[in-house]
C-alpha cells in the first residue's frame, strides 16, 4: 500500500523489511522473557529435546505453510488479497480435515458462525473509523498538520519525530490502511525533504500505524484475540504496555540506524 501510494518499488520495501521485521521479533522476545522474569511465569522443566523438537515442527509443518502460500500467491501475482484469502480457507479445510482429520464436517458450521462473529466485531471498527478518516480528509486535517510542520523549519530529528507522533495519534483511532491512505501521501514528501529515504520511511510508517494494531480504543488485533480467547479487553491491554515501549524503542532504532532498512534492498539490487 505504502509502495503504490508514495510511487516506491514494492520488492525494495519487502526487502528493506527484513532487517526491521527481524528486528522487531528479537525485541518483542526479550520483552516476552523480561515480562515472564518479572510475573514468576513458570518455566518449562527438563533440557530440550532437539529430536522432539524436530518431530513437532515437522507435524506442524503443513499448518505453517499457510502464511508463506498467502504471501507467496500475493507478491507472485498469482492472487490478490482477497483471492489468497479465499485460498487460505480451502487450504485449512484441506489440513483439517484430510491431513490432520481433527476438523469434522459437522464443526464446519460452528468454526464459520464462530469467523463471522470475529470479523463481524473488526468490521464494526472498521465501518465506524472509515468515516472518521472522510472527515479528517473533508477537512484539510492531514494537509493543516503537514504545511505546520513544515512551518516549523525544524530539523530533520524534529520532524521525524512530529509524524511519528501524528502517525502515533492518528493510529488510535484509524485502522493501518485508511490511515495510510489518508497520510502517506501528504506527510512522505514532508520528511523526504527533511532528508530521510523512502525505504526508511515506508518501514517507519508501517511501523507505527502498525502499533496502533494493538493499541486501544481501536486496536483491531486487540479484538481479535480476545475475541477468540474470551479474554477480558482491559486485562490485556495492561499486559501490552512492555510491547508498547519495546515497539517505541524498534522504531527509534529505524530513526536513528537508517541501514537498517537501506542495506538489503542496495545489497538486492533495489
């Protein structure tokens, strides 16, 4: 979306994500640990066993396909998003019932009552943030908050640091896409001017309006989970503060490493 909306190489971005997204998981499991240090979380008892290991990732190994077809089938061009989506349904009607035969015909109509309730709860977020990004747009919002900050005459740190925050803010409420249909177009050449590369600034917007994915009032992935674990919104939101502070720290990693996200994709060609 960031590729088509700001005219940048769509491989290029996939490529100056690796580092990044690599990055982010290293950090995110630090934090996991950190957390479960401090809670008491009980640990695993015993050494680890490579050979079951080994054995389980193998069992799992037609699940774990799914993703890489989803992605595999986008990015070749040989579906949309929507065509993988519909893939990815008969794929794990496939799994579930031939290859692992734990999914019975008789549990097909509950587990799609069960995927119309999940997505009927996000689409209602989604349906109420749609118009909400109309009226930022109607009203020159996003354009008022660029042509300020460029009023400013600030310095490259400052500015960046500025549509972090109106990426941040507007994160809140927006879902990732209306958002960044709504801001990239007027906020990339704003902090293209301030000196910054579009493969970092595509990984710096995605990153934060990426945040917003677990951050209420709006937090889709938030619904989501707690939908489909029957876990109470507010309990899990108090555990997502670490997670917030570590996604702050990956993303001042990006600011102030641009590399990070510029190294592949030269090393690639891009």
């Amino acid at each position: 979306m960031f590729g088509v909306l700001t005219n940048t190489s769509i491989g290029g971005l996939f490529m100056a994500g690796v580092i990044p997204g690599l990055m982010l998981a290293a950090v995110f499991m630090m934090t996991a640990y950190i957390v479960g240090v401090r809670e008491g979380f009980p640990k695993a008892e015993g050494k680890m066993d490579w050979g079951l290991f080994l054995r389980d990732t193998g069992g799992a190994l037609p699940a774990l396909l799914m993703p890489f077809m989803v992605l595999g089938s986008i990015v070749t061009g040989f579906a949309t998003a929507t065509e993988a989506a519909s893939l990815s349904v008969l794929y794990a009607l496939f799994v579930g019932t031939i290859v692992y035969r734990q999914l019975a015909w008789r549990d097909l109509f509950p587990a799609v009552t069960e995927a119309v309730t999940t997505t009927g709860s996000v689409m209602i977020i989604m349906a109420v943030a749609m118009p909400f990004g109309w009226i930022l747009t109607f009203e020159l919002v996003p354009h008022t908050v660029a042509t300020w900050i460029v009023g400013l005459h600030t310095g490259p740190l400052v500015t960046i640091l500025l549509v972090i925050l109106v990426l941040k803010v507007v994160g809140f409420w927006l879902d990732l896409g209306p958002a960044m249909i709504i801001l990239a177009p007027i906020l990339v050449p704003v902090v293209k001017a301030a000196g910054f590369e579009p493969y970092q600034i595509g990984l710096i917007f995605t990153m934060t309006l990426g945040w917003g994915l677990f951050t209420p009032p709006i937090g889709t992935n938030i619904f989501v989970v707690c939908n489909v674990g029957r876990i109470d919104i507010g309990a899990v939101s108090r555990r997502l503060i670490p997670f917030w502070i570590a996604t702050a720290f990956a993303i001042a990693l990006l600011v102030f490493f641009p590399n990070l996200t510029q190294w592949l994709p030269r090393v690639m060609g891009y």
